[in-house]
C-alpha cells in the first residue's frame, strides 16, 4: 500500500529533487573552476555524483517507495558488478602505466 | 523466526507477485540493469585507459564546459517533467492533458539535448577529433569521447521516440498508465548515465 501511495502525484518531491541536482551540478562546476587539489576535487565531485545518481534513483524513479527485493535487486546488481568492475581493472591499469615508464 | 521464514516462503512460493509491480515493470528493470552494465564496463574501460594514459588532454581546453552544463540541465530538466507526467498519469483525478503537458516538455527538452550534442560533435570533427586521433593528445581521448557520448545519444534519441509514440497514444487513450511509467523509468535512466558521464568524462 505504500509502495502505490508512494506512486501518486509528488510534485513537491519531484522539483526539491530537481533543485537538488542542480544545486549539486553547480557545486561541481565550481570546483572545476577552483584551483583546489586535486584530492579535494576528486573527494567533492565523486560525492556529488553518487549522491546525485542516488537522488534520481530514489525519488525519480520511485526506488524508494518500491518493495525492498525490487530495489536491492537493482541496487546491489548495478554496485556490486560495477565496483567489482573498477575494482579489478585499476590496479591492472596502474600497473601498465608504471610499467609503460620504465 | 519461523513465522517469518513462512511468510516468506509464501510471498516466493508462486501465484503471487514477491515485488509487487507487474512483468512489464520488473522486464522494465532487467533492461535497466543490464543496459546500465553495459555503461559500467564502458566507463570501466575509459578508467582504464584514463589511468594508463600519460598524455590525456585537459577536457577544459577542449569542450566549452558552459554548453555541457547547460546540456545537464536540460537533461536534469527533462526528468523533472517526465516525473511530473508519470505522477500525473498515475493521479486518476487527474486530467490526461496534463500529464500530456508534461510529456511534451520532456520530447523538448531531449530533443534540445540532442541538438546541443549535434553542435558539439560538429564543433569537434570540425577541430579534428577522429575516431582513431585527434589534436589534443592520446587518441582514445576522441575515441571514448565519440563512443560515450554516442551511445548516450543513441539512448536520448531513442527515449524522444518512444516518448513521441507514447504522447499519441496517451492523447488517443491507447496507452497505460503503467505504460508511462515505464517510458519514465528508461527516461531517467538516461538521465542517471548521464551523470556519470559528465563527471567522470568531462569534469575528472
């Protein structure tokens, strides 16, 4: 029952997430306009963007309001394949650079 | 415990729905998954030659950044609207106009995105970005720019379509609620690639 409440009109919810993703769009675009290290711009950027997929996620595409089987289904088939992704394939690519400059 | 362990057997047992959304929206879903699998191992492999890259040029220099923002916003738009129709269409009370409406201004704002990312690949083969080179540095810069962002854009493009049948149909009564939740769902999956792609390709 909440899963189609949750279903239903949300306007409010719709355009504070909007509001929210651009505010974080901007906070991106100015620490790429900042001399900030880069450590720092890493950290800000990549947080921005996993919180904003989360947003759209959650609030767009309702993944908040669904049965939790359907949304850990999606969330940890998508995190899990992807981190196991970048997991495994960085340090072959770091080794390669280190090993392309000797 | 045990109560718990049965209800549970219950719910998966067969003849009932264990996530409570019909086959189209959990069909809906597989195709999210592994298309956004798809972009994973793309973007992967950009990491991967990003990291080994010991001349990969300064996207600052070469992508006029205000023109990308300005293209996120459109596509963080265009999911605010097609939120609004999927609320709107699945608000009984509500008239089908507006849930048209907002439809409507979802196919403009990917059809603006998709102009904006012509212009950006005609400035770019204009300056000599090539599948295979470019005069900015390591080729596969140009290369994962092409890749990427074509895909992308085949996405949007097919998104406009569907959105386009599913705005005729809504207007003759043809189509389902549920269908406009479904084209919602793969409009924001759009959206969502969309946000990688901005931060890892053109910002980081």
């Amino acid at each position: 029952m909440v899963a189609k409440a949750g279903l239903l009109l949300r306007p409010r919810l719709y355009w504070a997430t909007w509001l929210t993703l651009l505010a974080l769009t901007v906070v991106m675009l100015v620490a790429d306009g900042l001399s900030v290290p880069r450590l720092a711009f890493l950290v800000v950027v990549l947080s921005a963007m996993l919180v904003k997929a989360s947003l759209i996620g959650a609030h767009f595409m309702h993944l908040r309001f669904e049965r939790l089987p359907l949304a850990l289904t999606v969330i940890v088939g998508l995190l899990l394949t992807g981190v196991i992704l970048f997991a495994l394939i960085a340090p072959d690519a770091v080794r390669i650079a280190a090993m392309s400059h000797r | 415990m045990a109560q718990a362990a049965e209800q549970m057997l219950d719910r998966w047992s067969g003849g009932v729905c264990p996530f409570e959304a019909g086959w189209r929206k959990v069909m809906m879903w597989a195709f999210i998954i592994t298309d956004g699998l798809l972009f994973a191992g793309l973007l992967g492999s950009y990491g991967y030659a990003r990291i080994m890259s010991a001349r990969w040029p300064d996207q600052a220099a070469v992508f006029d950044l205000r023109l990308i923002a300005l293209m996120t916003f459109i596509l963080i738009s265009s999911s605010a609207t097609m939120a609004n129709a999927v609320g709107a269409a699945r608000d009984e009370g509500a008239r089908r106009s507006v849930s048209l409406r907002w439809l409507l201004l979802t196919i403009l704002g990917g059809a603006a995105f998709l102009g904006m990312q012509a212009y950006e690949w005609t400035h770019l083969i204009g300056a000599g970005a090539r599948l295979d080179g470019n005069p900015w540095g390591d080729p596969l810069f140009a290369s994962y720019f092409f890749i990427l962002t074509g895909f992308h854009g085949t996405h949007v493009l097919i998104g406009v379509i569907v959105l386009t049948a599913l705005a005729i149909r809504w207007q003759k009564r043809l189509a389902s609620r549920e269908g406009v939740e479904l084209a919602g769902l793969y409009w924001h999956f759009v959206d969502l690639v969309w946000v990688f792609i901005f931060t890892l390709f053109y910002l980081v």
